[in-house]
C-alpha cells in the first residue's frame, strides 16, 4: 500500500510561499492552498481515528 501524502507538510510548505509573496492576491491564493490542505489533513486523521475506534470495539 503506498504512503498517504503529507497533507500538514504541503500546507506548512505553500503557506511559507505565501509569507514571501509579494502579490497580494497571490499570497491569499496560496494560503487558501493551505488551509484546505489542513483541512483535508484533519478529515484524515479523524476518518483513521474513528477507523481506528471501530476496530478496537470490535473485538
């Protein structure tokens, strides 16, 4: 099974893009990049955690 992507690395990475940016409607598309990247992060780690919840009450 391969890796999940890093979804919190990307985010941090294009958010940094975004702090050096100089276009200002550049830097807001960016960080929109981010957030919904974070965003994505958080659904995953509660999508394994309630996978995660379902197995040990399983048993």
């Amino acid at each position: 099974m391969s890796e999940s992507p890093d979804f919190r690395k990307w985010a941090a990475r294009v958010a940094g893009q975004a702090g050096k940016e100089r276009n200002a409607s550049e830097a807001h598309r960016l960080m929109s990049i981010a957030e919904y990247w974070t965003r994505l992060a958080d659904i995953e780690d509660w999508q394994r955690d309630s996978q995660s919840g379902e197995n040990t009450t399983a048993h």
